[in-house]
C-alpha cells in the first residue's frame, strides 16, 4: 500500500521503490507513476511536476496532447499515440482538404508517389525525424537539382501542416538543406526571327492549318501564354476596343476557368494582333461554310485544325513551330519563349515597365526581376550620353573662374 510520511510534498507518495503523485483533472482523481527513485532528488522532482501540472490544469492548458508531455509513459499518453497517423494518412488528408486545381494536385501525388510515400506511407508522422529524411535522400537518385528541390519542398509543406495540426511539434524537414533554386532560363527571338517564323507558318501552311500561323503572330504580338491563347474565347474579344480578357487556360487538356497568376487581365491588342484575329476570323467562317458534320463551330478563336473546340495539346502546334524553325536554321527553343520575345521587344523599344507588367500579368517587380538585362542594353547608351564627353580637370575649372570674375 502507499505510505505518505508525514515529510512528503502534498499529491506525492511512495509505491515500492517508486513515487506516485495524484491530482484531480476533468473531475477524476488521476494517479501516475514516475520513473524516479523514492530519494529526497526525486521526491522533489516529482513535487514541482505535480507544482506543473496542477498550474496548467488552473489555466485550462490541460488536454491530451500535454498530459502526455507530462506522462509519456501513461496509458492516456499511448492512447494518443494511436490516434497520431501515419504519413501515408495524413498526406490523403492533407490533400483531401485543399482546394487546389488539378494539375497542381497531380504534381504533388507525382512528387511524394516517387519519393517519399515508399519510405514513409506507414510510419507514424510523429516519428519522422530529420535522420529518416536524410537517409532517404542519400539513398536516392536525383535527376536533377530541381526535383530533389521540389521533392523537400512538397514534403515540408504536409509536415508543416502537421506541426500547425498539433500533431508533431517541430517540422523535421526545415532544416533540410534544399539546393539553390534554378533561376529560370530566359530565351527570346530577336524581332527578325520573329518575323521569319511568322512568315514561314503563313506562307507554308494551307487552309485550315493557316490557324496555326495566326495563333504563332497572336502569340508573339501579345505575350500571352500558350495555355491561355488555346483558351480565349471569341466573346472575350473586343475588336473595337482593341481588348481582349483573359481569364482561363488550358492544363492538363481540359479548360480551367483560371489563369496561372489567379488574376484576370485586359490585354491591349495591336495591328499584329488584330491580323492574327482576321486570320484567324477568316479560317472559322470557311469551316463554317463546309459540311456541319465535318466541323463543329467553335467558340474558341485558335481551334485545331483537324476538328476539335479546342488545342487540347501543346504538341499540336509545337510540330509546326519546331518545322519553321528548322526550315529557318533558327534554334530550337520553346513556345513559350513567344511571351519572353514580347516582353523584350516591347522593353527594347522603351516602353513603360508598369504597361508590360499589365501585358503580360506580372507585378512590376518581377518583370524588373526578370528581364533585367533587356531593361538594362535597351537604356544602357542614353544612360551613357548623360556623361560629358570630357570633364574639366581642377586648373582649368580655376580659369574658367578668374575668367568670369
């Protein structure tokens, strides 16, 4: 039986050759044994934990979770533990709540199918550590920087959310060295390659296929993305105003009533533009004309040619580009690199940063941050003509005084 001599700390006793303390919490007396010795030491340890406890439950800090800070060992400790799920739970939890669009779902299932999910579905979240961390990525074959980056990103973000879910208490990947993230490559053809391309689509493509030297102008001419130039639509077309809106892309082959930044945008049309809008006019209005079984109308203004409401592909106008381009002798480089022309060639010709940054759905700062260096050779010389030609040294500055005195 317990013994409470009449020296001991109030709520502790000693079992045996083990000290007991008892407090009351949710209207129950509770009763839990410490791992230390009945010696004046652990008796007074014992006492300033009781001290902690009976202060938290004051404060109404007392739950579970901090029960078993205080009592690890306690059966009310290691039920909570059951209930801590594993990785692979939580995860599908995880994803299950967000609202995130498709693509960008898919690229998480991707990255943690590939790279996490075979280590660590089973194990419980609380129990991964920082060495478990690393010794998967040791024991992994990265293919690149940029995925091993992508990779420890993705998983600190559910750990994260672990820790803010009071399941863990510290993220165990936030201190994972992650490599430096690769600065995006910026290609643009010169206005003259521009050109060329256009010309060669026009010039090389017939009927229906026109469509695609008109989607390759508008492209050029406006700094659209691609998705978002497969996407526009006939009714977010204002001729007269020289406007169109842009509101939604295509990912993934399917229209999604977004666009990547979240922020809808005018876009102010040029002569090239509105050319390409004529062609691209012209080429409905013949399919129109032919069998209504052979062609459906499509509300899209750059369809593909061989059927089909919309580009669902990148790959369907990618054939054509890469042909002009090696027709050309022009390098290979991508169609999006049609948007990065835009900018530099609307930067080259000195116009206002803030007029690009709406063009093209940018803030400001990160068009600056971006194409610095067009920014830069298209100013450089008029920066350079503000400096004298020749600057006076000291004696001739003293003449030129006296000589007005």
């Amino acid at each position: 039986m317990a013994r409470k001599p009449v020296d001991l700390p109030t709520g502790v006793e000693i079992i045996g050759q083990s000290i007991r303390i008892r407090f009351m919490w949710e209207g129950t007396r509770r009763c839990e044994t410490l791992p230390y010795s009945p010696t004046q030491k652990g008796i007074k340890i014992a006492s300033n934990l009781r001290d902690q406890v009976i202060q938290s439950i004051k404060l109404g800090i007392m739950d579970e979770a901090k029960y078993a800070e205080f009592f690890p060992n306690s059966a009310l400790a290691e039920s909570a533990k059951m209930k801590i799920p594993s990785f692979g739970e939580y995860t599908q939890l995880w994803l299950d709540s967000r609202e995130i669009v498709k693509g960008t779902r898919n690229n998480y299932k991707s990255s943690l199918n590939n790279y996490w999910i075979p280590h660590i579905a089973l194990k419980r979240i609380d129990l991964i550590t920082p060495t478990t961390i690393r010794r998967i990525i040791t024991n992994t074959e990265w293919s690149s920087n940029s995925v091993k980056r992508n990779a420890l990103v993705k998983l600190s973000s559910i750990l994260e959310a672990a820790v803010n879910d009071d399941l863990i208490a510290k993220n165990p990947a936030a201190r994972i060295e992650k490599p430096r993230k690769a600065k995006k490559i910026i290609d643009p053809f010169s206005r003259d390659e521009a050109e060329q391309i256009i010309g060669y689509l026009y010039a090389n493509l017939s009927r229906y296929s026109r469509i695609y030297a008109a989607f390759y102008e508008f492209m050029f001419f406006t700094g659209m993305r691609p998705g978002e130039a497969m996407a526009l639509r006939w009714d977010e077309i204002d001729e007269e105003e020289c406007r169109a809106h842009v509101c939604r892309i295509v990912v993934d082959r399917e229209i999604q009533e977004r666009v990547k930044t979240k922020h809808e945008r005018q876009v102010l049309l040029n002569e090239r533009a509105l050319n390409a809008l004529q062609e691209a006019r012209r080429i409905a209005k013949l399919k129109k004309m032919a069998s209504a079984s052979s062609f459906a109308e499509s509300p899209f203004v750059f369809p593909p040619s061989k059927g089909g409401l919309w580009i669902k592909e990148p790959s369907v106008t990618i054939k054509h580009f890469h042909a002009a381009l090696d027709a050309l002798g022009i390098r290979r480089r991508r169609q999006y690199d049609a948007r990065h022309t835009y900018a530099t060639m609307c930067l080259m010709a000195g116009m206002n940063p803030a007029f690009i940054a709406s063009q093209l759905g940018h803030s400001v700062q990160m068009l600056l941050s971006t194409y610095a260096k067009w920014l830069s050779s298209a100013s450089d010389w008029n920066e350079l003509e503000k400096l004298p030609a020749r600057i006076k040294n000291g004696t001739e500055l003293v003449q030129a005084t006296e000589e007005g005195d």
